[in-house]
C-alpha cells in the first residue's frame, strides 16, 4: 500500500495545528484579497452612512 493509512484503513488527518489554523495554510494573496475585500465594503457602508446624514 503506497498511501499512509491509519489501523482503520482510513486516510490520516492533516495534523492538529493544520486543523485549527488554517489560515496559515493559506496564500498571502488569498488573505491580501479578503484584507482588501474588507477594507472596500467598510468604505461604502461609510460612503452610505456619510450621503446618508
């Protein structure tokens, strides 16, 4: 059998520090684009909010 396999026949998990941070496996892209994504909704809620008043 060529892939790691547990005693249950299962596949292995990813390890536990994998598991409860996954944003460290992440693309700095990735977490640059949602930074990004973020910072343009807040602009327009205080556009709105500003156009509002």
């Amino acid at each position: 059998m060529d892939r790691p396999v547990d005693s249950g026949g299962y596949p292995r998990r990813a390890p536990a520090y994998r598991r409860a941070l996954p944003w460290a496996v992440m693309s700095p892209t990735w977490i640059w684009m949602q930074v990004a994504i973020v910072v343009f909704v807040l602009a327009g809620m205080i556009v709105a909010v500003t156009k509002l008043v």
